[in-house]
C-alpha cells in the first residue's frame, strides 16, 4: 500500500530509489544540485548499463559540477521541460511522489513529504505514474545553458549584462521609479531564488556568481 513519508523518509526514499535501480531510473527535479553520495549511486547503476532519465525545469541551468558529472555517465539521458513543477522518482519496483527536488539545499533545508507506491502493491498507481512520465519525457527538449535571467520575474534573457539585468516587459516598470536599490528576487546570473543575497538593479548578482565573475 501507498505510504505517506516525512521529510527524513523522503530522502531515505529517494536513496533507495536511485542505488537499488535494476533496470530503468526516471527523475523528475524542477532543480538540481546533485550530492556526492547520490552521484556515487547514479555512477554505480551507470556502470551496471541501466538507462536513466533527469529532467529538470526550463530556464534553469545545471551547475558546472552535475553538468561534468552527467558527461561522465554512457546511460544518461537529461533534458529540460518547460513550466515542470512536479518531483518524482520512479525505477522499476517503486517511486515517490514528492516535493523533495535532488538538491542538497531541498534535502537539509526545507520541510518536505512524500507518497511511496510500489508497482507491486499499487499497480494502477504505478501505472498512471508511468503513463505522465512518460508524457513529460516526450515533451522535454535537450539541455542548453542560459545566458541570464531578469531579476524580477526570473524569465531566461537572450544577453548576460548586469548594467541591463531586466526583461523588456519588466524594465518600463522599474523605470517609472528608476530605484536601483528595490529589492528583487532572482540571480541574474543564475537565476537562482533561493539566495539570502540583497539583490536589486545596482546588485543584480548573488555571492556566488560576484565571487566567481571577480575570479575571472
């Protein structure tokens, strides 16, 4: 029977997921910063030749890391889908439902549930799980990197330009007050919502992607 899970079971679920895969993986992860324990596991099932399937959300770039880290794998297939909101991990004998994506602030951070079913338990479960995936899958495109992003609405922007961080709808609307010190909500280097950055007009970029444009 389905089982409802904490936060805790959650993560101990998704584990169980991914290293005792046999003979497919799908994960569905709006975001991604891959731990490296769970990239031990992906390495593992990788090398035993079981195909897997990451998708993520559009306009979200993976980090350099999981990006190196995904070339690595010969039965890995990623791509990006757009709106995706869902979390879910499925093999071959179980998946979950959940609100956890596969990202390490997700795991230590957030309060999150889950649902675990089993195909052998809860077959039409499993199976309509199946059937969306197998909808979310067709509809993913292949991964391409992000240039920017507006720090007010988050939308992917054609230009990396921190002097011009706004999308052409939002711009005429910071214009009217032209206040570069307004509080806004994305990276736009990252797209990243989930910094304790100050970001605004005059600070358009998080303590991460600052540090790592001063390195350049």
């Amino acid at each position: 029977m389905a089982k409802f899970l904490d936060g805790s079971g959650v993560q101990s679920a998704i584990t169980d997921i991914i290293k005792n895969a046999e003979r497919k993986l799908l994960i569905v992860s709006p975001y991604l910063k891959i731990s490296t324990q769970t990239k031990h596991y992906l390495k593992s099932i990788d090398k035993k030749n079981i195909p897997t399937v990451i998708i993520f959300r559009t306009g979200k770039n993976v980090n350099d890391d999981d990006l190196a880290f995904f070339k690595e794998l010969s039965h890995l297939k990623y791509g990006q889908c757009e709106n995706l909101h869902s979390k879910c991990y499925l093999n071959e004998k179980e998946g979950l439902i959940t609100s956890m994506n596969l990202h390490e602030y997700s795991q230590t951070h957030n309060w999150e549930m889950g649902i675990l079913f089993s195909k052998q338990h809860d077959a039409e479960i499993y199976r309509d799980v199946i059937k969306e995936l197998g909808h979310l899958v067709t509809q993913a495109k292949p991964y391409t990197e992000v240039r920017a992003f507006c720090i007010r609405c988050g939308k992917p922007m054609d230009e990396f330009n921190p002097g011009k961080p706004l999308c052409n709808n939002c711009y005429p609307i910071w214009a009217r007050y032209k206040r570069k010190q307004y509080a806004e909500k994305f990276c736009h280097a990252c797209g990243s919502d989930r910094t304790t950055s100050h970001l605004s007009f005059e600070k358009p970029l998080c303590k991460d992607c600052a540090g790592k444009m001063q390195k350049k």
